[in-house]
C-alpha cells in the first residue's frame, strides 16, 4: 500500500507566448492540447485542487468545460512559472502550509504517481522545496541542452542544476563521448515542485540571480538565495517534457506505439 500523503493543490503554469514553441500549451498530441492533458495528469494524482495559471484568453477557453479544472488568469510579464503560481497562491487565499505542485505545462505524460512522489518528498523533508529526477543512461540526452541535469549530494540535496553535460566524467570523456560511464550518477532533472504556499511566496519576492538568468532556470534562484531543494529519484518513467517542434513528433510517436 502506498504511503498516505497529505492534502495537495497542482498548478500548472501555462505561458502561451513560448520562445522555442510558440503557442505551446495549445499544440495538438493525438488531438488533444497539451495543457489538457496536463491538467488532467494532475487530477489523476488525487489534488484537491488542480488550476491553470496562464497569461493569455485563448488557454482559458481551451479549458472551459474541462471538469473541475480551475483557471486563474495571471500577469504576463512574470520570469518564471514559480513567480506566476505565486501570484496563483495569492489570488485564492491558500494558507502558507498549503502544499503546492508546480507541474509545467511541458509534461503532459507526468505519472500520478510521480506527482505524488514529489508531494511525500516535501512532507518528508524539512528543505522548504522539492522535486524530482531520472537517470540518464544516453549520451544524446546528456549533451542536449534541452535536456537539464542535476547534480545532487549524498543527502539528496541539489548542489547544482545545468543545461550543460554535467557531472563531467574526465577520464571515460577524454576517451569517448558515444557513450557514458556505468559509475557516475547521471540525472535528468523533471520538471516539477512542490512546495508551501508561504515559502513559495517569499521565493518569488527575491530578486533574480545570475546563475537563473545565465541558464534560464527557475530554481537556480532558491540555491543562489541558500535554500534547499530536496531531490528524490522518481517511482516512475517519466517521458520527456516537450520543449521543441522535433519533441512533439516524438511524443506523437511515443503516443502511436502504445504510451500514454
């Protein structure tokens, strides 16, 4: 029996105006929109709540009628989707224990249970955020910078996360780079959060950092601030998110040969 997890909201972030996809969060996947899959991954976890929160009239309307997926209509200019789901917290009350899931509108094959997953992550850590990672076993994942890594500590802790090819394997590299070696942790980092409605707020009153702007990484601002994020291995594949055109044929393939 899985273990009991406490009560939890999902946002999802959805800005329409991608830079690498425009119009992301309305593209088709076996004709359905990417962000009503999203959404409905996040009501599969159990959430007692699940909202959208988006910039732009068109996503709003994509999900009318859409269950009980909720819409909250956000400020364009934010820098990240943490700042917009904080503006999201804000806007509904939440207490500042309420447990929040930022799932990006990019994962529209998230597993419940690796949504789960992050929420016991929080509840069982005192970092005041959280999130998840998969191992990388190719090296054409590795050295994709669509692809972030993280580098994380013994005690589960991020230390770093990168577009670049890290941790860098010096010896086995100098060799080759077709493939990569057996004994290095090598980890995809997913692109989900939790955490509380109070710290989230306060994260997204800090100032940008250097490092968040340099790799356009939202939780690089927590680490550069001395926050902690706890980082756990997730129970389940979770496919790639969907960042570029030539991702969205894959998923539509991953789609045609029995995914879901």
């Amino acid at each position: 029996m899985a273990p009991k997890i406490p009560p939890f909201v999902v946002v999802v972030p959805a800005r329409f105006g991608s830079t690498r996809l425009p119009g992301k969060p309305l593209l088709k996947i076996d004709g359905e929109s990417m962000i009503r899959r999203v959404a409905e991954r996040a009501g599969l976890a159990g959430a007692a709540q699940v909202v959208v929160a988006t910039d732009d009239d068109r996503v709003a309307r994509e999900l009318r009628g859409c269950g009980d997926i909720l819409v909250c209509m956000t400020r364009e200019d934010h820098a990240s989707g943490s700042d917009r789901i904080a503006e999201t917290a804000s806007n509904f009350g939440w207490p500042e224990d309420t447990i929040v899931v930022n799932l990006q509108g990019d994962e529209p094959f998230a597993p419940a249970a690796g949504i789960r997953a992050v929420v016991a992550t929080l509840a069982g850590d005192d970092a005041p955020m959280a999130t998840l990672a998969t191992p990388i076993t190719h090296a054409d994942e590795f050295f994709d910078p669509n692809i972030v890594k993280v580098v994380r500590a013994s005690n589960g802790r991020a230390l770093y996360f990168t577009r670049s090819p890290a941790p860098w394997a010096r010896d086995p590299f100098a060799q080759s780079r077709d493939s990569l070696p057996a004994d290095v942790p090598f980890l995809r980092h997913i692109g989900i959060y939790a955490y509380r409605a109070g710290f989230l707020r306060r994260l997204a009153a800090l100032p940008r950092t250097p490092l968040e702007r340099a790799e356009s990484l939202e939780q690089l601002r927590a680490l550069e601030h001395g926050y902690a994020i706890s980082v756990q291995l997730t129970p389940e594949p979770f496919p790639p998110g969907i960042d570029t055109a030539e991702d969205l044929v894959r998923a539509e393939r991953w789609l045609a040969s029995g995914g879901r």
